[in-house]
C-alpha cells in the first residue's frame, strides 16, 4: 500500500499503537512477548519518509499515599496529632450538614480538650464543589494563615481543604496556574504545602490517600481537577463510626465510587505504555496507569465493594459492611491514586456538569437544594458500555472482574468457557445487573438526557486529558477515531 493510499485515520491509529500500546490489536496485553519496534514498524509502512523519532515510553512507577489510621472512635485522636505537629493555627474544614453531626463534634471536641491550640472554622463546603465555591475557600483560608489543615466530611470538603492548602502557599497563583492541562496549565508544585488530616465521613471518595482534588467548572459545563502527590494529606484518619450517619443513597453513590476507582484502576494501560517519558521525576503524573502495588489494592476494593454495598443497601444497620467499605474506599484510593482512573470518570465529568442547565435531574437522599447527579452516579451511568469497550484490550483482567461480579473465580468453567470476545458483553450485563440491584438509574435516558445531547457530553469529555491518556483502546481521544469511539459509549450509555 502506498502511503497516498492510507487513511489518516489508520495512520494515527498506528502512531498510538507504537506509542501506547505493544501491538495495534492489542493481543500483547493479553499475553505473550512483545517487540515495541513491531509496532513502529507498522507506522513505517505508512508513514512518510522523514518520521519523526519515537516517543519514549514510562520505564518507572512511583508509589504514593498517605498515612493511614484505621479504628472505631479514632476521630477524638486528631486535637492530639495536631498538637504532636506543633500547629500554630488549624484551619477546619467541614460542610454545613457535617458541621452539626457527630464526626465534626467529635473533631472540635478533640481539638479544644488541647490547650493552647487555636484554631478556625470553614463550615461552607459545598457539595460537588465549584470554581466559585474553591474561590471563597481559597480567599477564607488566605486570609486566615493557618499552619495545619483539618478535614472533616466527605470527598468535596477533603478537596476543597487540599485546593486551599496549595493555593494559600501559593498566595499569587491563579486557579488554572494548577488545574490539569489542556484545561489549566497543569504546572508542577514545587513547594511543600501545609500538613493537613482528612477525615473521612463517607466510604467513597478515597481523598484521604490521594493528592487529587476535582471542582466543577460551571462556565465549561464539566469538571476537572488538580491531581499531584504533593497535594496528598499527611494523615488519613479512617473513623469506621463516621459513615453511620448517611442516608441510603449517600452509601450507594459514593460506594460506587470505589467500585469503578478499582475497576478502571485495574484495567487502565500498563505504566509501562504510557507516554511521553518524563525528562524529571516532578512531571512524572500521579495517575501512571496501571502497575504490581495499585492492582493488590484496587482488586482487593472490587471484591470486597462488590461484597459489601449490596448489604449495606438492604440493611443500614450492618455496620460491619460499612467497616468494609471505609477499608475499600481508602484500598481503592491507594489503588487509583498511583494507576488513575480512565473512561467512567472521564465522561462522568460531564454528566454532572451538563446536568445543571440540561435535564436538572436531582438525585434523592442529597440534602441539596439544587440539580445534582452525584459524582457516584455519573460514573455508574456509562460504566457497562465503557467496560464492553475496554475489554478487547486486556480480555484477562475483565475476566477477572466478571468473575468478581459473578461471586466466583476466573477458573470456574462457566467464566472460563466465554471467549475472549465475548468478555465484553457478559460484563457489561453483570455491571448493569449490579447497579439495578441497587436502583441505580438505568443510563443516561433515566436522569433526562437525550440523544441530542451526545455531542455536548463528548465535547466536555475530550478535555479530560488526565484520565482518558490512560483508557485502553481509546486512542488519540482528540482526533476523528477518539471522538468516534466516546460517541458510541455514550449512546451505549443511554438504557440497559
């Protein structure tokens, strides 16, 4: 074939392949050896005589979280940590409803039984945070320079604490200065910012691990985030009473965050694919791709949500489960925090940020006055179309999630028998039996969206740059065959 004669599209799909994967049918991630000039080789055939040279791949992966506490009651031990840190003024953060239940109390409490420990109180946390709710954050806590931070509440109020961490060291810095590239500038933090505790009262999030922090761009319409190790607290502090105060749907939205954090974890590309090779450590991403420590994590998260949430659905006084999962959420925080997270997270972007000027739909148990499709739900929306896709790409690791789903082993005959290509459609059908055991809604169709809608969600996922460079099979997610392959998610994401 001449080079006139291929398409551009083939020709980019090659140029990824090199790039990001060991062959173009991404058979060697399956198994087998691999010789990445293959693949290049494959682009020679098409490419023009002068090429440009190679992109080199990641070689290393680096392993970061928090410090973790685990413990019934341990909430009454953070005035003493705080103390053992030597804090001069501790910044408090919290959300209004937080702020009048038993893990804040029991934080204040904790702080005053310290003698001579000033701190101040930020109680205007909102949920599913935004540029303008950061901004006030970041102004209250500049003007108060406080030398420890103080979480307490949910992923919104552990985000925004780490956002006014990085911004009051940072007095001059812009928002965008920060906020992952293309979107913000995505610069690298330099500096050592603040200690801060977090506080978990949900079984979700995972923030207390991880130095990613997300807000919702309303002018955009989708939201993004900071994402930088440095950014991670010094100290999770995991209180397994604290979650016993959500409602059902609080438990259901946030545990389906650390079912998909494992799952998309589990089956981002191999660190080793990614691209470019960073030229110093500091520009080497907090989402690597997937790797030997984030798997052990991320699988032991999937069995154990995949085990516990249901139970949690059917009876809000097994709090055994709810121990498991503040376990799961902070194994699948460690998980994801170092591989990332791909296509689920990506378009769930989107779909919340469209929400509040397209369909408005409210989900129930939020005690919000608002539209909102919590972050949990946004990402379950297109989670069995997104897995049906990504399966070719690693048909091994699905098979395992299959197997979790069907509560036995990738060796039992009846997972063990599907081929390869049909892994696909038999996960998409066990995530989609999942969520309706759980009454989630059934796609897109069911919180409001239309058909002519999928432009819009396509174009505010394409942005997402930080977690689709790690979605298997995707592509150049920017070009004619990425926004191909998002358009057929997304209308695959419509009803089930």
């Amino acid at each position: 074939m001449s080079p006139v004669a291929a398409s551009k599209s083939a020709i980019r799909r090659l140029i990824n392949a090199a790039q990001h994967t060991a062959c173009p049918c991404h058979g060697c991630r399956a198994g087998g050896s691999h010789n990445p000039m293959h693949a290049i080789s494959q682009v020679r055939k098409f490419a023009s005589p002068v090429d440009a040279p190679p992109v080199e791949k990641e070689y290393a992966f680096e392993v970061a979280a928090s410090n973790l506490r685990f413990g019934e009651g341990v909430t009454r031990e953070v005035g003493m940590d705080l103390k053992n840190m030597k804090a001069r003024k501790v910044a408090v953060f919290t959300d209004p409803i937080i702020a009048k239940l038993p893990p804040a109390k029991m934080a204040i409490a904790s702080l005053e039984a310290q003698i001579d420990l000033p701190f101040e109180v930020y109680d205007r946390v909102v949920c599913e945070p935004t540029e303008a709710s950061w901004r006030d954050a970041i102004a209250w806590s500049r003007q108060h320079d406080c030398s420890h931070f103080l979480a307490v509440g949910g992923g919104s109020v552990m985000d925004t604490a780490k956002a006014a961490n990085l911004f009051t060291v940072y007095k001059d810095a812009d928002l965008f200065d920060f906020i992952n590239a293309p979107i913000g500038k995505g610069l690298p933090i330099d500096r050592q910012l603040r200690p801060l505790i977090a506080v978990p009262t949900t079984a979700g999030t995972g923030s207390e691990t991880t130095g990613t922090a997300i807000l919702d761009i309303t002018s955009m319409s989708f939201k993004t985030g900071i994402a930088n190790r440095a950014m991670k607290p010094a100290l999770g502090i995991v209180d397994t009473l604290n979650t016993r105060t959500c409602s059902r749907e609080l438990h259901i939205s946030t545990g389906l965050d650390v079912l998909f954090h494992s799952l998309e974890s589990y089956t981002a590309i191999p660190y080793n694919e990614r691209t470019p090779r960073p030229s110093n450590p500091i520009l080497r991403p907090a989402y690597q791709g997937s790797n030997p420590v984030a798997d052990i994590f991320s699988m032991w998260a999937l069995h154990t949500t995949v085990k516990n949430l249901p139970r949690i659905s059917k009876n809000l006084d097994d709090h055994e489960a709810m121990r498991q999962m503040m376990l799961a959420a902070s194994f699948a925080g460690i998980g994801f925090g170092n591989a990332g997270v791909h296509l689920c997270h990506g378009i769930s972007y989107p779909i919340s940020g469209l929400n509040k000027q397209g369909p408005k739909y409210k989900f129930t148990g939020y005690n919000v006055d608002h539209p909102i499709i919590p972050h949990g739900i946004s990402v379950a929306l297109p989670a069995p179309a997104v897995f049906q896709f990504t399966a070719p790409s690693s048909p091994s690791r699905h098979r395992e999630a299959l197997a979790i789903f069907h509560g036995t082993t990738p060796s039992d005959p009846t997972i063990s028998a599907i081929p390869d290509v049909e892994i696909g459609a038999h996960l998409y059908e066990a995530i989609a039996r999942f969520l309706d055991n759980l009454g989630v809604p059934r796609g897109l169709k069911a919180v409001g969206y239309t058909k002519a809608d999928v432009g819009k969600l396509v174009d505010g996922t394409i942005p997402q740059r930080r977690v689709l460079d790690l979605a298997p099979g995707i592509g150049d997610v920017a070009g004619a065959d990425g926004r191909e392959h998002l358009t057929r998610i997304i209308e695959n994401s419509f009803e089930y």
